[in-house]
C-alpha cells in the first residue's frame, strides 16, 4: 500500500455519520467502553442542527406539577395518530430520565426552578408540563455538552467529510466511503459497526426550518444501498415557521403561554382543539393555520398568521425566550414584546427513515431480519417511536437515547464480530459519482433544487391531493432525468462546495420519490400526513408502516409492516 | 419586497491556482431584504459555482457562517444587506489561515478549547436526581453558555493575532463557564492553564472580541473575573 493510499484508509471499530445528538450520544458510549469510535461529519460537529432544537427535551421528572411515564407513553402514542410502536415508546420513556440527569451531571446548564432542580414548561400535545428546558436554546447546550464530552473522551473527528457510499454486501455492513471536503479525495473506512445519525430531510422544501445540510444523505444512501425507508410520507409542519424565511420560532413561545391570531385577532384555535388550544399536537395546528390562511382569514389576506407573544411581556420575553425575540428583530424587524410575528407552517421533521428494531439495528424486511453491523438512531431512523406526528421535546429526547442504545449495542457488537472483509473495488460507486459530476454536463443543480422545493413546498405541505401528487412525481422524474446531465464549475479539490451540492441534490432528488410515492399508496388521513381526498384515518386499511424499496430504477413497496399496539393502549379518536 | 442592484466584493482564493487572495467585483441584483448569506447564495447558485463559504442553519445558532462584512465580524445568515448600502466588502475571518475564498483553518481554534479541559469535572459522587443548582448559581455561567464558537471573537482579537498560542476569548471565556459552574470541582487545573502568558494574560481588556460576538456576551467582563480568580486562587 502506498503512503497516500494508507493516509485514506482508516480501520476503526465503531464509524458514525453525523455529530447530532444522535450520534455523539453513540460515539461517547463506544468511546468509553475503550473501543475506538470516529464521527464523521460534513460539518463541525458543533454546527450539526440538533442546536437548532430550541424549546426543551422530555422527560417526566415531576419537578414542576404532577407527571408520569404513563403519561408519557399515553401522550406519545395518541400524539403519533396511533402509528407509533408501543414497544418502541415503551423503552422510551423508561429510558428518559436517565438520559436527562445524566445530561445534567454532564454539566448542562439546565434552567432551574427555585429550588434549583431542572426547570419544566408546557409543550404541545403533553399533558403535563414535562419539556425540561434551558432558556430557548436547549438543543445548543446538549449539543456542546456532548461534544465537549466525546473531547474528554477521545472520539476520533473527521470533520467535513461527506459519506458517498456505504460498503455493505450480503446483507452485513462493512464500512463506508467518504469524500474529504477539506482537502478532496475518497477515504475508506473500514467499520466493525456503522452508525447513520445524519438527520432530516427537510431541505426538500423550499420553506423549510431545516439547516443547509439537512439534505437526507443517510436516507438516500440506505436507498442506493438497496435498502428499504419507512413511512417517509410522514412529514412534520411546524406550526410557526417565521414568515418566507421558514426558520423556526420555538414551541416554547406557546409553551409560555403565547396566542395564534388570524387577521381577525381571533384565536382560532378554539375552533379546531378548544381544550389544548395553541398547545396541541403540531399537525392540528399547523393544519388550522393553513385553513385560516386558505379560507382568507390570513393577515391581510395573505399566506401568513400572527403569533403573539406581547401579554407575556417584556421580561418574560427577554428571560425565557431571548432567542425567539432576537430572531424576529433581526429576519423581520419585528419586536416581539410590541408586536405580533408573522409566521406559517414551515418543513420541521422527518417521521419517517430507516427503519430499525428497538436495539437500533437496520431492517431490512417487514419481517425484521437486521443488516448485520448497520446502526441508525436519531431523525434519521424510523424505529417507529413518532408515528405519524411527533409531539415538540420528543426529538432531542429520541436523539439522545437512542443515541445511548445505539452506542450500547454497537459496542456489544463490536466486541464480538471481526472486521468483515471490504468488497472488490470499494471506492468504484462513489469515484463514478464525483467523475460524473466532473464530466461536465450542461445542466446546473442550483436550479433543479429550486424546481424541486417550491414544488414540494406547493404539493407535499399540509394537505395534499392525488392530483397534486401525480403532478409532483411527473416533476421528480423529469428533475432526475435533467440531473444525469450535471456538471459543477468547481473542478478543484479543495473546499468544493459545488461538488457538495450536486452530490446533496442527488440525495434530495432521490428520496423525494419516495415520500410522494408513500403519501399518494396511503390513502387515508393520519397525523402530519393529510390527504383532502381521504380526508379520514382508515385504521381498518392502514395501521401498518410503508416500506419502499429502489429496485431497478423504480419504488417498490410492502404494507405489512403491522403497528405494535398494546391491548391497553387501543386507538381511538384523536381530539384535543 | 423590491429588487435591487449591489456591488458586491469579495476576497478570492483558490489554493490550486492562486498564490495569494485577490478581490474579485460581482454586480448582482438581489432582494432588499436579502441577508449577506442570501447575496453569497445568489452568487453561488447563479454566477460563480466556485465560490467557497460555509453554512449551516441560517439562524444564527450553529456558527458556520462568521465572516468580515465591510471590516465588522458577523454571521452572514443574520446580517441584513441594508445595514451597508448597496456597497459590501466580504472577505474571510481575520487571524486565521485561509483554505479556499471564505473558507478558513478553525482546527487550531478547536484545538484550544480542548486545552481548557471543557467538560465538568468532579470529585464528589453523583447524585441519584439533578445536582441542586439555584438560578442565582445558573445565572454566574448562563450567558456564557450562548457562545456558538463561531470564532468571530478570536478574529477581532489584535492579541490572538500575532500570537497563535494565546488561547483566545473562546477558549477563555470556556474556562470561565466551567470554572464558575457551582457544579465544577475542577477550577484547580484549569485556573493553572489558564495563568499563562498565553492564558489570561494575554488578554489586554481590548473589548473588540465583545463587540464582534453575534450574541453580545459580555466576554471581556467574564475573562476579567476569570482573572480575579486566578489571583485569589494563587493567594
């Protein structure tokens, strides 16, 4: 082996794509076992988007009013439109304290009740004011803290590389290839155990609270894997996405105690969910909201409604939501504490993913047989713990634990399984896709991802039709078609941003299909997923997950993925 | 909303071909309300795809996109173009090695944190819940724990740039977050790294890295106090 090519090949027990919560959370319990444990990410850990997580993490400490994990559970499930597995909610909740005091004795800095425990406020969809919380800016504080963790602990950082293929090969995963951004140039590495923690996909939409790099790579790389996704035509809208921008403004604002208004000054809320109001589950009020904005009643007529924080007044505002207040003065020279913030549903979260057993292992089938080595955790997978909508603080929370089970099982793993051998030629899938990028066709991906996210954000929003759907898959298919003929302007190799940009559109482009393929096979309306046409929820027909394969060009899809629902827990009609 | 015409400047280097930066013109029509990031963006996606910056969220939180903007440090996602006319001069962050345009080396920043030990350190068992923290004890460090390591405070420092070992405001005001966490039993070792000619000392109450930090911490003030602790530690 030459010199250049051993500085590219890495052995290594434990390889985890992405530096979210997720995935630190995993490679600090791989690390501490003594194992080695690298974290590839495409950004600096430290700028992975769980920071972007603003309102709380839960978890039913009772510090602040009466709570329990039953309720937990119960909250969870009905939040999930029932599609949830029980089993999966189960562990849980029973994993979520754990996961809270032990973030705690890692040093976050948790706001406090007077007494000096960890401080609780109300959170949609929760019946208990159970989102554990520090000021606006939880997700950013765990995200620091484990990361200052995994330092303290060695993990190993391959900081700005971007996965461009995963090397798995008779159903047992081998390790990964990856395209060094800093420097340019593929590097192999080979893994005992893979974990993809690459988050959402909300880059697919235009109005999005999604960051730059929330492109679905982990998704679309189980997919060109051969692979199957689950339930991807679960997308969250989050009810207040600040104005054109998309950005969030976190559910802690209502969680406070902040109204909805419509041009009226009427909050319509207690049309849709007069018992929770402004804190029901996501899906409601982001479904009300576009009602509104449909049926004229937006400001002034237009796309847009009002979330008004000004009763809370100024110090509230400035000591429990600084975050919120500095965002719609600087995107919207609005003033929060005088006047209401223009907002709209925006692209939030991604129910759907790779699917996974309760140990985090990769399926393969809807009977559940593992791909051997292969780890998912975080909003990249779909264990099911969501459903059909995911209730605010359950994701960092999801993240975190599972993050925890992934790291456990992967060291278990680790410690008893060889390295399995690489297949032939392991950089050839990802050389063609750069080489063909370099070729040099005509086509420029800045506009077919356009094309596509004002599309998606046009026909797979908050309510969808058949029509609309056949329509944006005749769209997909011609942007597929138009992206065999990109070429990017950046040929160098250093710091090609270009290149990542096409390589992310391919991604977009590719799980896009499935999503409209999943939503237009469900014919019924469930949680963040409604269909004007079916308006109803068809448990008869559809208490099962989608599962949709790529084969030869085309999604090929199994319904009989059946949800685990225990006899205690039984669905029935969804009211808040 | 209105379009309208900017010149927009920035400073260019590509490391396969150019020996050194240059500064490159583009004349662009964009959206008034447009952000610095939306003016890279435009330029990325519609006239030059091989300009190289980073993002990430575009909400001011992961601190990807810190950059000099007409001679002041912001985040490009949140800074609006009409504070500066229609005239803006963009060029990358001060005081450290540029690797492509707007792109440059954070690993020597990221290394000095790790110096600092930047995690709890304790002597004393776990309890079985939460450690009992008041507010007052949280609001010591509260504000320090903002930071989002952007690196914008470090690139305004006229002390970190001739001395690449001086730790820094972030690394600093790290130390402080720890050592004044009423959690910590490690203010020990980190006061000793920290009381060093590229420790604390090295800081010369200049205040430019306050004035540069997008989310107004107050560093010179906590790096002050930090200082007070190293001398009445050292009593």
């Amino acid at each position: 082996m030459k010199i250049d090519e051993a500085r590219r090949y890495h052995k290594i027990d434990a390889v985890i794509v992405g530096a979210g919560l997720a995935g630190l959370r995993a490679a600090l319990e791989v690390a501490k076992s003594g194992l080695s444990a690298a974290v590839i990410t495409k950004v600096y850990p430290t700028r992975s988007h769980s920071g972007g997580a603003q309102g709380g993490i839960a978890a039913a400490l009772a510090n602040v009013g009466e709570d329990s994990l039953e309720a937990h559970m119960f909250d969870t499930i009905k939040g999930s439109d029932y599609l949830a597995d029980q089993d999966i909610i189960e562990r849980f909740v029973n994993e979520a304290l754990k996961t809270v005091y032990e973030f705690e004795h890692m040093g976050v800095p948790f706001s406090r009740t007077e007494d000096g425990r960890i401080n609780q406020r109300p959170f949609g969809g929760h019946s208990a004011p159970r989102a554990c919380f520090a000021q606006d800016i939880t997700g950013h504080v765990l995200l620091h803290t484990l990361y200052e963790q995994c330092l303290q602990h060695n993990v190993l950082f391959f900081n700005e590389f971007q996965v461009l293929s995963l090397l798995v090969k008779d159903d047992v995963s081998r390790g990964l290839v990856a395209w060094d951004i800093r420097e340019g140039g593929l590097h192999i590495f080979h893994a005992r155990a893979v974990l993809l923690a690459t988050g959402g996909y909300g880059r697919a939409w235009k109005v999005t609270s999604n960051a730059h790099a929330n492109t679905g790579d982990g998704v679309a790389l189980v997919l060109e894997a051969g692979l199957p996704l689950e339930d991807m035509e679960f997308v969250q809208f989050h009810p207040t996405g600040l104005y054109k921008h998309g950005i969030l403004l976190s559910e802690a604002a209502r969680g406070e105690g902040a109204y909805i208004i419509n041009d009226k000054g009427e909050r319509f809320m207690k049309i849709y969910a007069a018992a929770k109001m402004e804190l029901a589950p996501r899906d409601i009020v982001s479904r009300s909201e576009q009602t509104e904005i449909n049926e004229g009643r937006g400001i002034h007529g237009q796309d847009y409604v009002y979330l008004d924080l000004r009763h809370l007044g100024r110090e509230k505002i400035l000591s429990r939501l600084p975050q919120i207040h500095d965002l719609a003065l600087n995107y919207l020279k609005v003033d929060a504490i005088t006047d209401p913030v223009p907002i709209q549903p925006t692209a939030h979260y991604s129910m759907g993913g790779i699917p996974a057993n309760v140990r985090t292992e990769v399926i393969r089938d809807a009977a559940g047989s593992v791909v051997k080595g292969l780890y998912t955790a975080g909003e990249t997978s779909c264990l099911s713990l969501h459903g059909a909508n995911r209730l605010g603080c359950n994701s960092l929370q999801d993240a975190a634990t599972f993050g925890r089970i992934a790291g456990i099982h992967m060291t278990e793993f680790c410690k008893k399984n060889a390295f399995a051998d690489l297949p032939a030629k392991p950089l050839d899938a990802a050389q063609a896709k750069i080489d063909r990028l370099w070729g040099g066709g005509k086509e420029r991906h800045a506009p077919i991802r356009e094309t596509l996210q004002v599309n998606m954000t046009k026909t797979m929003g908050v309510f969808r039709n058949q029509d609309d759907m056949l329509k944006m898959l005749a769209v997909i298919k011609e942007l597929q078609e138009r992206y065999q003929k990109v070429g990017v302007d950046d040929k160098g190799q250093a710091f090609n941003l270009d290149l990542i940009e096409a390589l992310e559109l391919e991604n977009l482009l590719s799980f896009s299909e499935v999503i409209v393929e999943g939503a237009l096979a469900r014919k019924e309306s469930r949680g963040a997923h409604f269909r004007s046409d079916f308006p109803k929820r068809n448990d008869g027909e559809w208490l099962r997950h989608t599962l949709a394969w790529r084969r030869n060009g085309k999604i090929v899809m199994d319904f009989s993925k059946a949800v685990v629902i225990y006899p205690q827990y039984q669905p029935q009609e969804r009211k808040y | 909303m209105a379009k309208i015409d900017i010149n927009v400047k920035i400073l260019r280097y590509q490391p396969a071909k150019d020996e050194k930066p240059h500064w490159q013109d583009f004349a662009i029509s964009v959206e008034d309300e447009s952000t610095v990031l939306d003016v890279l963006n435009e330029i990325h996606w519609q006239h030059d795809g091989t300009l190289a910056y980073r993002r990430s969220c575009r909400s001011s939180i992961c601190g990807s996109c810190a950059m000099k903007v007409n001679g002041r440090n912001v985040l490009a996602c949140e800074t609006p173009i009409h504070r500066f006319g229609t005239k803006l001069k963009i060029e990358p962050l001060s005081g450290f090695e540029i690797l492509k345009d707007l792109v440059v080396d954070l690993e020597p920043f990221f290394a000095k944190l790790k110096r600092i030990r930047p995690y709890l350190i304790l002597d004393k068992p776990l309890p079985d819940k939460e450690f009992v923290q008041s507010p007052q004890q949280l609001e010591q460090i509260g504000e320090s724990t903002l930071c989002i390591l952007c690196a914008a405070c470090s690139a305004a420092c006229p002390s970190s740039w001739p001395n690449s070992d001086y730790l820094g405001p972030a690394a600093l005001l790290k130390a402080y977050r720890f050592v004044f966490d009423s959690r910590d039993d490690g203010a020990d070792q980190r006061l000793e790294i920290v009381n060093d000619k590229n420790g604390v000392w090295r800081c010369h109450t200049i205040f430019n890295c306050m004035e540069a930090c997008p989310k107004k911490i107050k560093i010179t003030e906590y790096l002050s106090r930090l200082k007070v602790k190293v001398v009445e530690n050292s009593l």
